[in-house]
C-alpha cells in the first residue's frame, strides 16, 4: 500500500475571517481528495482546517508547540507533543509533501522559509510574496482559492512520485 499524501497546511493563530473560511475549505477540500492535513494544531487557520478536514472524515494531525496534548484543537485527531516551541514550524513544513499558506504572520512566514530548504513546493493564498530573486530558485505558487490551492500540490506532489 502507498503512503498517504500529507498536505501541511500554514496561517496564523490569529487570523481574519476571510482566511479562516479559506483554511476550512482547505481541509474540506484535501480530505475530500483523500490525503492526510497536517498542521500546527493550534488555533485560527491551524483549528479552520482541521475542523474542514474533519468534516469531510479526514485525517488531522496537528504538530503541538507545547508538552501537553490537551492543546491541541478539538478537531485534531492526532496530536504530536514536541515541547519545541516555534522550532516545531520545522516539522510541520518537513512533514509534507507540500505546504499551503494561507495569509500568516512571523511564524508562517518561517514555515515558508524551511519548506523551500527542504524543495517542499509552497502554494500561497493572501500569503508572504518573498522576492523571487532572494529564493535561490524556489518560487511560491499562487492561487486564488482552496480548491485550486489543493488541485496545483496534488498535481506537483503526484508529478514528483512518478
């Protein structure tokens, strides 16, 4: 049996409305096309997805901050304790085949940054639109909704496993 997609999905614990339904509709939209959310399992965008995800009977696992998997969303239905920090946007970013942001402050922005180190393609929705010229080859993949944020990592996700 082939491994499942895992998708990461990244934004800020605090975030507007417009990108929490965005981030719903990403977790709606990745589970309805079968493959595993990954977040940071927390609040705003990271509870958002999950909670679309969820809905749809998908997987959630969220990469805890803290020592206590208490913290974690109520839509998350694996949670992973690290007791890291913000050194956990490292494996949120790592653990997926492909990262997708939606809006996001500091923290988004750094998960960005470690998923390009890793050649992790990175699809953007209202997100950090770093200078091409500073990305060392990389580029940050733009959409314009949920359903085509997910469409455009499957498609790259499925091309690489060829």
């Amino acid at each position: 049996m082939a491994r499942r997609i895992c998708i990461s999905v990244i934004g800020a614990s605090v975030a507007a409305e417009g990108e929490l339904s965005i981030a719903q509709e990403l977790g709606r939209e990745i589970a309805r096309r079968g493959a595993v959310l990954i977040c940071g399992g927390l609040t705003g965008v990271m509870e958002a997805a999950a909670k679309g995800a969820r809905e749809e009977g998908g997987l959630t696992i969220g990469i805890l901050p803290g020592e206590d998997s208490s913290s974690a969303n109520p839509y998350i239905d694996v949670p992973i304790v690290t007791g890291l920090g913000f050194v956990r946007n490292v494996i949120v970013a790592y653990s997926g085949d492909a990262v997708i942001a939606v809006g996001g402050k500091l923290g988004t922005l750094t998960e960005i940054a470690f998923a390009f180190m890793k050649d992790k393609p990175v699809i953007g929705i209202g997100t950090w639109a770093p200078e091409e010229g500073r990305l060392e080859g990389h580029k940050l993949i733009l959409a314009k909704d949920a359903k085509e944020a997910v469409k455009k990592a499957l498609e790259i996700i499925n091309t690489r496993r060829a």
